[in-house]
C-alpha cells in the first residue's frame, strides 16, 4: 500500500481508468497494483505487480591512480600524481638524439570503486588532456618556447583497453603542434561501450608519442592534466520501513501577491542531493529530517537565489516567501535611494540555521543592507526598515549579484546609498584692503551655528568659505536642481556675483551666482561631484558697508534636492561697532627713592637704576576687545620704534612686567579704562638721551601710542638725612662738648639710597650761629662761630683725633659712598663764655657730589 491510498478514482465515459503518482508518494519496493470495481466487485478485478526503484543522476571527476611507460623511450620524468591537478607540474615521456623513429606509450590506469557504478547506469565519458609537445631534453615544460624538433610518424592515438576483446581500442588522436609547445586542451566523449571498458571498477587509457628523429632531434609529450568527467545515475534508498507524516507546504508570491510558477522550489537532503522540486508551490510529505531548500526566481535583471540551510521537519511547515524585483514602497529613510530585489520569507514557525540570499544588483551600486523587520506581503510594502553597513553582513559583490547569509527575516535586499552633502565647517576671513580677495586675509572665526562677531568701525571686506562634505556612500553629483545658498544677510551690502561667488569641488574652480534680497546663491548648474568623503567649499566675497551694532540670523543650505539629502547651519553675523583708543601718559616719570624726575632737555634717570612709567588707555565709542600697551624706545631712529625687553639689555630693559603688557580688566567696552606701570632700568651710556613712548593696540580698535618723552641717562644721586634740626639744649656759657639732643640714641644718620648711583663725595659746611633775640649790645656781637661747632661721621666720641670742626667751606666728610649705604653722624657745641643767654641757630650743609665727566 502506498500512503494516503487507496484512492476512489473516477472512470472515464468509455469505462476507462487513469491515475498518476508523484515519485515522492513512493518508496523502494515490489508493488501489488488492483483495480476493483466498487459497484460490482465481483465481475471486474485486475490486479499486477510492479518494482519501483529510485535512481538520481550525478557526475564525478576521476583522476590516475597509477601510471606506466612503454616503447622506446629515453627521457622521462616526473609521475602520475602530477597529472591530478592543472598546476604546471608535468609527467613528460619521450626522446632524443634517437636518429630513427621511436614509438612510446604512457598508460593511465583509473579506479572508479568510489563511485559504486552500476554499468547499465552510466551515461557517458569524457576524457580530458592538458599537455603540449616540447623540444626540450632537460625537465621539458608547457609554454617554455621549445617547440619538439622531429618529425610527426603518423596519428598520436589515444586508446582505452577492451576488456571484452583483450585489446586497446582507438578512441581519437592527440593534435601535435608543430610550431610551439603552448599547453592546449584535448578531449573524447564515449557514450557506450562501458561494460567492454570497465571491469572491477578498473579502467586504462593510454596516449601515444611516435616522431621520426634525425641527429639531435628532441621530442616529450608533456602532460599537466588527466581527468576523467563520469555522468552517471546512482541508486536512492527509499526503504519503505515508514511513510512521512510531516509536510512542507511553502508557497511562492511575486511582488502582486499572485504564486509565481515561474519560481522553482527544490528540496536537497542532507547528503546534497536534490530529492524533489516544484514550481511555484510546493506541498508534499518528507521524512522527520533537515533539508536545505533552495528557491530560484529567474527575474528581468539576473536569478535569485534564496538557500534555506538546514530547515528542521520535526513538525509540519506551512509558510510563504515574497520576491519583489522592483520595490514601490517606502524607502528607508535618509540614507538609501533605491533597493536591489528583495527576498522575503515567513520564518515564524521554523527552524534553520541560516539563509544564503544572492540577489541581483539591477545595476546598482550597493552601499547598505536593507533589513525589513515589518513586511507586508499582501502589498509588498514595509513599515519598519533597519539599515546596516555591508560588512555587518560579510557582503560580497560581483558585477550583477550581492550575496550575504542571514539568519532571521522577514525581508532582505541590497540598498544603494544617497549622496549627503554634510557642512562641516564655516570660515570668515578679514580681507580689506588686499589686491586679491580670494586667498589670504586674517582669520576672523569659524566654526558651525555659532555667532560671528564682525568687529568693525569702517567698511569692511570679508572673504566666507563654507565646507561641504559629502557623507554619503554615493557621489553627489552637483547639478542646476541642487540648493546651495546662504540667507538674511542684509541686503544693503555689497557682492560681485559674477566675479565673487564661486565653489571648488575638490578639481575645479566653478564661478558664479546671485546676490538678491539679502541672499547668496551658488550657480550649481556648472557641474561638479564630490565622491564619498570628499569636500568641496562654497566661497563669496562680501563689502559689509554699514557700522552699528546689527545681528543677523543667517543661514546656509547645501542640498541634494533629487535625493532630498542635504544639512544646513543656523549661525548670526554679530556685526559689532569697534571703539578708539584715548591715551595719557603720566609724567614725569617716577624715580624710587627719590619721586618725580627732574627734567632739563630730558627727564634725568640714573645709569643702571630704576625709573617707572606709568599710562592710561581709555576705550571710547564702541568696544576696543582685548588691549595692551608696549613700552617703546628709539633704537634706530629719531622715533620709538622698538619695545624695551624684558631681560637684561641696553640702554633700557623692563623689570617688573611684560612688554607688551596686557590690561587686567580686559576686554575693554565703551568708557572701560585701564593703567598700565612698568618699572625699567636704564643701561645706556652715560649722558645719552633717548626718546620713549608707549604703543596701545587692541584686537579690535586701531592701534594708538602716547606723545614722546625723552629720558636722559645720567647719575642721580639719593641721600636722605633722618634729621631735620639739631638741638644742643641749654648750655652755659664756657662749656664744651655739649652733645647733640640725639648722639646718644644714633639719631642723626646719613642713607643713600638703593636706586642711587654711587656718591664720589660727601661735603659737610655750616654757618655761625646768630642769636634769634639780641644781636648785638654795647658793641659787642653775640654770635656763636662755626667752628664751634664739631662732628664725627663714625663714632660718638668728642674727643676723638677723628672728630673735626665745622667750616664755613664744604669740608669732605666720606668718599665713595655706595647705594644703601647708611652711617651714623654725632655733633658737638661749644660755648665761649662771655655769651649772651639765648637762642642761637645757624644751618647745616651736607653735599652729596658725583662726577659725569
């Protein structure tokens, strides 16, 4: 009995029965066929016998498994297993240098036992030689350029042994190229015969090398390969131990939702072969195995192939699979402009492992994989796509077809990607002023939806650039449908469009646009393409003619419009008004120690001392940015035109700041001031004049420096006394050595200051003391003489040989006397008798001198 059967068959209207079975409703087996009339069973019966035996057809290449040579041969080399693959590896045979004609055969034998022939089931042979005829004696190969030298004797036969006659049987000849040793290919089909050419699995062919040689003639049959291309049919085991209880129904829809039979279902078992097929649908019963199940769809643009690996029929399948060549419905967004063909399948209630699509490019250029997760059959339409890069899926290509596995649906394809003009930067350049304005210029900022702030007071000329790269996987092919412009700027300013509007597309300069209404527009219709990655850069060249304080929203727009692909930015020109730098410079300058300088045709510094100069920068009528001031002097010219350094140098260097030395309450604003201080030492030559004067810049406003001062370079002496007054008391008349009110506690002290130059001497004098009340009386002065008077420079001490008598003239008191020297002074009074009592007072003197000269 055979599964779902017996059948109640209808007879035709002559009584006539017919019934056809499918092969795959059969197993391997003797079967009993009977024919019963149902209405009257016992007049009509028929009954008959019958074997069912299932064969699938096959090929197999079949290689030497041995050789061996014969005749008269003497150069030979290599073996059989050389001949097993085409690698330019050679058995050769032949000779040379003979001077007769020599016959030699090499004989191949092949073991088909692999195959488990049934002779009666072999449909053909077909040999195939790769070999050439060489002319050279040591180790000869194919393609040396040594053609053979002899002569040819007759056909070069091929033969196969005959087991049936005992004989070798003429099956063709070998073509001997007489004119070079090029590797060719010959072949001999046998069609029949095979049970005279095959006997326990063994079969031999052999291939003849006859020339007639005279003198040193060279001649090898060189063989690279021998294969053995065998089409046969090979017995299927389909025990009839069980029938299948499980089906696969799968059924096939083109992109209308209508079975395609133009699709072709097969099913391969796990051995690889192919056990049934259909077309369209396919519905039958198989066995609890795996089976791989290959589906092909022959559409206008190549085959489709969708292999299903390794699907598991533990239980019934029923499923549907979609073909759409051309896909009409909504793209995934953003990034693909057009999709390959696409594969889907229902794979909810099955189990494989994987899929293996090749799908046709449609001449494409695949940048993605398209992966539907949401797949509407009945209107082959998705909602739902997710886009991957090519080698998330292992993606390989040729010139017609893509080909990825997947393990999950529901649908699949290969997806051309959008080109993606992409703004990755904007440039502004100051360029007032230069003869070309295309190149060039001051940096102003740059950046994306940021604000620029155009710092100006007058017109000014800007050069904008803005990048433009193209992130898609596509080229971007610049043509007149593309949007490229830049809007709201304001209108009043003025661009060349003919000559300042322009773009570079990474080979070529494209010149043109238009200016209206506030907005530059490139002329795209020029041309152009950047290929994935590459960047291009949109340029004008604008006069912004107007000064207050504006702020405009401007944006730029660069724009695929066929591909609807394209970025903007939303930046703001800040145009900001720029202020003017009011300066003062205090003077004199400050000498420490000793205050103000002294001027007399310039203000007079010490050599190798400190001075301080000190100024005021105000910023008026707009904003002024950052600014700073820079100390000059006049190293080359009658004007300052160099800053004074910070190390040591001549004739000035700075100690106690930077030159240039920036505002600390940076930046300035409208009414905002700062004052800078430097404290410099002057190195010059003695008695040397020099003009100074310091220079205000600003990154924004212009530049402005104070009126000159002239500083002379010479010694400037700073001594300091700690008393203003001496005070001897009251004394009597006739007494000596009347200290002092402050000897006793080292109150009268003579400094020199650090910044002072050296002193060469110090000179002391005084006057006689007068009285304050009664002069004179009777004809007698009272006054009390100068020399009265005594000091010592270095030790309280009246009586000491050191102390000395004041004098009318300036006597020296100490030489050399260096800065931050400090020494103590002591003072005497005598008082002659006979003196009137009362107050008497006189002046002290005390000179410090240095020479110049």
């Amino acid at each position: 009995m055979v599964h779902l059967y017996p059948k109640i068959i209808q007879s035709d209207s002559q009584g006539d029965i017919e019934h056809l079975w499918n092969a795959s409703d059969l197993c391997e087996g003797n079967y009993s066929l009977e024919a019963v009339d149902q209405t009257y069973p016992d007049q009509l019966y028929a009954n008959n016998t019958f074997g069912v035996f299932f064969y699938e057809d096959n090929s197999s290449i079949e290689l030497a498994d041995s050789g061996a040579l014969t005749g008269g041969y003497n150069l030979d080399g290599g073996s059989y297993t050389d001949t097993q693959s085409s690698n330019n590896v050679f058995h050769y045979f032949g000779a040379y240098n003979t001077g007769t004609t020599f016959q030699a055969w090499v004989n191949y034998s092949l073991n088909l036992s692999a195959l488990n022939l049934e002779l009666d089931r072999i449909g053909a042979m077909n040999f195939t030689l790769e070999y050439c005829h060489s002319g050279n004696q040591v180790s000869p190969k194919c393609d040396e350029g040594h053609q053979h030298e002899g002569t040819t004797y007759g056909d070069q036969d091929v033969e196969l042994w005959n087991y049936s006659s005992s004989s070798w049987i003429d099956i063709g000849n070998i073509d001997v190229n007489d004119t070079n040793d090029t590797e060719h290919t010959g072949s001999w089909l046998i069609n029949s015969g095979f049970t005279d050419f095959v006997s326990g699995d063994m079969l031999f062919i052999r291939f003849e090398a006859s020339f007639n040689q005279s003198g040193s003639d060279d001649d090898a049959l060189v063989i690279d390969y021998l294969g053995l291309n065998v089409a046969y049919q090979y017995n299927v085991s389909r025990s009839c131990t069980g029938f299948p209880t499980t089906y696969l129904n799968l059924t096939n829809y083109n992109g209308s939702y209508i079975v395609d039979y133009g699709i072709n279902i097969s099913v391969i078992n796990s051995s690889g072969q192919v056990i049934d097929s259909d077309t369209g649908s396919y519905y039958r019963y198989l066995y609890n195995e795996t089976y791989d199940v290959k589906i092909i769809s022959e559409t206008d643009n190549g085959t489709l192939t969708a292999i299903i690996r390794n699907l598991s029929l533990t239980s019934s399948i029923t499923t549907i699979s979609q073909v759409t060549e051309y896909y009409l419905g909504e793209l995934p967004f953003g990034n693909v402009s057009d999709l390959t063909t696409l594969f889907a399948l229902n794979d909810d209630s099955i189990n494989y492992e994987k899929a293996e699509l090749y799908l046709p490019r449609r001449n494409l250029n695949i940048s993605y994989i398209a992966h539907c997760s949401s797949w509407d059959y009945s209107n082959a339409n998705c909602s739902s796509w997710e886009i991957n890069e090519t080698a998330d899926y292992n993606m390989q290509q040729n010139t017609t077809h893509i080909w990825f596995n997947v393990t999950g649906f529901d649908s699949f394809g290969g997806g051309q990607g959008k080109p993606l003009p992409n703004i990755t930067e904007i440039r502004i350049y100051d360029v007032s002023g230069q003869a070309s304005t295309h190149s060039g210029g001051s940096l102003v900022d740059s950046g994306l939806n940021t604000t620029f702030i155009l710092y100006k007071r007058e017109p000014k000329v800007y050069r904008v650039e803005l990048d433009v790269r193209n992130d898609g996987k596509t080229q971007w092919t610049i043509d007149s449908t593309d949007l490229v412009y830049h809007e709201n700027l304001n209108s009043s300013w003025q661009i060349n469009e003919s000559g300042d509007i322009w773009y570079f597309e990474g080979a070529a300069n494209y010149t043109g646009g238009n200016w209206s209404n506030g907005r530059v527009t490139w002329n795209t219709s020029q041309g152009g393409k950047l290929t994935n990655g590459e960047t291009g850069t949109f340029y004008y060249v604008v006069n912004v003619t107007t000064s207050g304080n504006e702020k405009y929203p401007v944006y730029f727009l660069a724009n695929d419009t066929v591909n609807n692909a394209g970025s903007y930015d939303n930046s703001v020109y800040n145009i900001t008004r720029v202020g003017y730098l009011e300066i003062q410079l205090v003077t004199p300058p400050v000498i420490p120690g000793q205050g103000n300088a002294s001027q007399n045709g310039g203000y007079k510094v010490g050599q190798n001392k400190t001075f301080i100069v000190n100024a005021t920068v105000y910023c008026r009528d707009g904003v002024c940015g950052d600014v700073n001031g820079t100390l000059m002097y006049n190293q080359s010219s009658a004007e300052p035109d160099v800053g004074i350094n910070t190390s040591t140098a001549t004739p000035f260097y700075i100690l106690t700041a930077d030159n240039p030395q920036n505002c600390s309450t940076n930046p300035l604003v409208k009414d905002e001031f700062c004052n800078l201080t430097w404290t410099v030492n002057s190195t010059g030559v003695l008695n040397s004049i020099w003009a100074l004067d310091i220079l205000f810049n600003s990154t924004y406003a212009q530049g402005n420096d104070t009126g000159n001062i002239f500083i002379e370079i010479t010694k400037v002496l700073i001594m300091s006394l700690s008393w203003s007054s001496l005070d001897f008391g009251f004394c009597d008349p006739g007494t000596f050595g009347n200290n002092a009110s402050l000897n006793n506690v080292d109150g009268y002290n003579i400094t020199v200051d650090n910044n002072s130059n050296t002193i060469d001497e110090i000179l002391v004098k005084g006057t006689d003391l007068s009285a304050d009340s009664v002069g004179s009386l009777k004809g007698i002065t009272y006054e009390i003489g100068v020399r009265n008077l005594s000091w010592n420079d270095d030790l309280n001490q009246y009586n000491h040989a050191n102390t000395t008598r004041m004098n009318l003239t300036y006597v020296l008191m100490r030489e050399n006397v260096c800065p931050g020297t400090k020494f103590h002074n002591y003072y005497w009074l005598d008082v002659p008798s006979g003196k009137y009592s009362q107050h008497y007072s006189g002046t002290l003197y005390v000179l410090a001198n240095a020479s110049t000269g």
